[in-house]
C-alpha cells in the first residue's frame, strides 16, 4: 500500500487556486487565502491500480487550513517577557498624531531616557483589532533583531511598553495597551517628497547634493540600508517610498515599518504558503521563495540554522526587495511614473515587454527630456533599472517569459554600478539656495512673513508646507500589503 501511494503522489501535479481577495476592515490590507487541491493526473492507463486506490481512498480537492502569520499567537504575558521593556512612568506626554495603520496609530512624545527628555515617536497597538497584539509582538522581535544584527539600516528602535489600566495616564495621552516606541529622526518619507513638484529641489536642499546627484544617492542610501538587512537574513518584503523615512540629523534615509519583515534565521513572520507585500511594488513572483519550502520557524538549534543558510544560498530571498527598490528607481527617475496609478500600469505592463524598462519606455514614446536621468552616463541608469527589474523564477513549473536566466543583483553588487559614479556630490549650498528658492522681500511677505522675516524663518515655513501633504504617515503601519497565495 506505501508503494501504491507514493507512486501516485509523484503522477500527480499539484496547483494552487486563489480564493477571491478581501479587504480588510479600515485599511487597503488585503488577504488572499490559500486553498490547494490535487488535481491533473498525469498520463497513465485508463485502469491503473494506483489510480484507482488513490481516488478510493483519499478525497480530491480537499482545502489546507490556512496558516498563521506568525508562529506564535501573542498575550500580554508574552510580551512582558521580550526584552527592551520601558518603563510608562518615564512618558512625559503622548502629543500629535502621526498616521494611523490597520493594526496600531504612531504618535509624536516626550520621554524622559537617560535622566534627560527626549523626543519620540510612539506606535499604539489598536486594542480591539484582531491581532493587533500578535502583530505588535512580531514588530518587537523584528525591531529587536534589526537593531542587534543591522544596526543604521532601520529606524532607531527604542523599546515598548505594556501599560495597564492603572498604569495609563489620560492626562498625558498614554493609554491603555502596547506602545512601541523609537528615537524621533524626522517626519517626512521619500513619499512625502514625491508629493512635491519640485521634489528634487526640495531633496537637493535637504540631503546638501546637487540636483543631478539627488536620485542615485537616494538609492545608494536605500541600497546600504538593503545590504545591512540582507547581511543579517532579514527581508523586508514592502519596500516602497512610504517606508523610506528621511533622519533630518545625517541626512539620510532609513527603512521603516517592519511588519511585512520576514527573519530567516528565526522563522519569523515567515511562513513559506504566505507572502505580505504591496501589489505595486512588489516582484512577480510574489515570493521570497518556494512554497514547499521547509518551514525554518519549526525548526530549531543547528538544523534551523542549516535550513537557513542552505535557503539562502540556494534561493536568494534578498532578491525579493531588490525588484522594490527597481521600481522606487523608476518612479524617482520617470516624472510619468510618479503617480501611483501610472506606476501599477507600468509594472502589469513591464512584463509583456520581458522585463526590460526600457523597452517599455521606447514603445511608450517617452522623450530624451523625459528619460535624461537614465539616459545620462551611457545608459548606466538603464543598466542598473533592467538588472533590478529581472525576471526570478521560484516556481519550477512556471516558464520564463523573458529568457533572461541572469539574476537580479545583490544590494552589495548593485552598489557597484556605474549609475552611482553620480552619488554624494556635494551641494553649492550658497549659489543652489539662491537659485532654487526666491528668498525675496516680496516672497517672504506673500507668505505672510513681512519683509523683515529671516531666512531660517522662511525654510521653517517652507518645510512646514509637508504638514499639509502625506507626510504625517512616514511611519504609518502597511496599507498596500497583500497576503497572497500560489497562483497556478
């Protein structure tokens, strides 16, 4: 009978069948479950012994019960026992809100840390969503992890809190539930810029580059980030503008939100029959790796560590957020790409044209004015855009489209491309104010300053005009993450 069986599970080909997608409730988080049924015999006899046992003894089309996102279902003693507990006595104030996510709202504070108060931001877990505590502790041993094994690559991760009911100080806005709290390093993302016309000029002021410079130092910083990650084999699945978050102190930009992260060396938030990512960001494949993968959470001691490096060396997950950052390149670079509607257009579409962009850009009839950035230098910026956005094939039975079997680049050989020969150029910082904002008499009394108002005044007034755009949800917790199944 063992011979029988395992006869006919190697004739049989197993597809995946996506169920209709759902939206969750406040949020554009969309879930997608996964439902496998066994089905296509291969050719065999009409009247083949194994055949027949199979279908007498076991039911077709019978439904997996959907995995968790975590190995773990999270309490409030659980999460007493992480490390990086703070104390909620030491909260001076909970003040403006920041943005609002599906699971948690990010707050701006006052704490008090090292005997001295500091500014920071707070992220509340919603106390009546769904799993809002379990995705809360999942954020914690993520942070914790990135801050031991890749430090300068995210957000400065503080600690958290669980704060009791006895604990809570309305007086103050701390309330009841789980905070998380980081270091405040700026409130504007890579997003908020995009949201300006003259967001280059804007950026060039900032980050002390010339304009020219701004782009392939943007990405260069994104790539250091992705490096230092990747080097401690942790992907962040939902790499995009929005999650890029500027530190106003060094002048650059960080990742944030990590819970679409998935820690390989631990197993967690990875499960190999789910992915979380956005749908317009993300790679085709929609998976860091195969979904028969070995689950590396069930796993333990030296054999977890051995499935780790072995799915690391043999599949590439890091490869996942390199297609992202391709696609923050070409909505930086394209000035027709910088509208989120056109960019999901574009990357449906970069895929009939075999994965390569510009292709794409050549049939679109984009001009030289439109594509100088990638244009400039030989091409080095197509060059680096077409090695990004590569096809990866993880699915043994699915067929290239593009007949590329070249791999995406790592974000350590990324950073070796031509394109970055451009990076770091100093700003004219005199000449390059002058030139690009008006700091006339008139200028600063049309903005309500009078003549008199000063310059740091007016870049204050200037600054302050990102308040007004989407600025206030740098840290803002995934929207367009999708948990997505196999497609057949």
């Amino acid at each position: 009978m063992k011979y029988y069986f395992a006869a006919t599970m190697t004739a049989l080909v197993a597809t995946a069948v996506a169920a209709p997608a759902r939206v969750l409730p406040g949020s554009r988080l969309t879930l997608v479950s996964r439902h496998v049924k066994v089905s296509g015999f291969q050719r065999s006899p009409p009247c083949s012994r194994t055949t027949a046992h199979f279908r007498k003894h076991c039911t077709l089309g019978r439904s997996r019960p959907r995995p968790t996102l975590a190995p773990v279902q999270a309490s409030a003693s659980s999460i007493d026992q992480l490390p990086g507990a703070l104390d909620s006595s030491s909260v001076v104030s909970v003040n403006r809100k920041m943005g609002e996510g599906s699971f948690g709202q990010v707050f701006e504070g006052t704490m008090v840390i090292g005997g001295q108060e500091q500014r920071v931001v707070m992220k509340r877990s919603k106390p009546r969503v769904a799993r809002s505590l379990e995705m809360g502790e999942i954020e914690i041993i993520l942070n914790q992890a990135v801050k031991k094994r890749a430090s300068g690559a995210c957000a400065d991760y503080i600690g958290h809190m669980q704060v009791s009911g006895e604990q809570a100080k309305p007086r103050v806005g701390l309330s009841e539930g789980l905070w998380l709290v980081w270091n405040y390093q700026g409130f504007k993302t890579l997003d908020s810029y995009l949201r300006q016309r003259d967001f280059l000029k804007r950026l060039s002021y900032d980050m002390q580059v010339e304009e020219h410079s701004v782009i392939p130092t943007v990405m260069q910083q994104t790539f250091d980030c992705l490096q230092r990650l990747h080097a401690a084999k942790i992907v962040h699945r939902d790499v995009k503008p929005m999650n890029l978050l500027f530190c106003e102190e060094d002048r650059r930009f960080r990742l944030i939100d990590l819970g679409a992260c998935a820690d390989l060396t631990t197993g967690t938030n990875f499960d190999p029959e789910e992915s979380m990512f956005d749908p317009v960001y993300c790679a085709p494949e929609q998976y860091i790796m195969p979904v028969d993968s070995m689950h590396i959470g069930k796993l333990s001691g030296p054999m977890r560590a051995m499935a780790c490096a072995a799915a690391w060396n043999q599949h590439r997950p890091d490869r996942f957020d390199m297609y992202s950052a391709g696609m923050v390149l070409m909505q930086l670079s394209l000035p027709k790409l910088r509208m989120q509607s056109t960019l999901k257009a574009f990357a449906s579409a970069v895929q009939n044209y075999k994965h390569d962009p510009q292709l794409w850009a050549l049939r679109q009839g984009l001009t030289t004015r439109e594509t100088g950035l990638l244009d400039s230098g030989s091409h080095a910026g197509w060059e680096l855009a077409k090695a990004l956005l590569r096809e990866r094939i993880i699915d043994k039975n699915r067929a290239s489209i593009s007949g590329n079997k070249m791999m995406r680049p790592s974000a350590r050989d990324a950073l070796g491309y031509r394109f970055f020969s451009e990076a770091n150029v100093p700003l004219e910082f005199a000449a390059h104010a002058e030139d690009s904002f008006d700091f006339s008499d008139d200028v600063l009394a049309s903005s309500g300053g009078g003549g008199s108002t000063s310059r740091g005044t007016w870049m204050q007034r200037l600054m302050g005009s990102f308040s007004g755009s989407r600025a206030d949800s740098s840290l803002e917790e995934e929207e367009d993450v999708v948990v997505s199944e196999p497609r057949g």
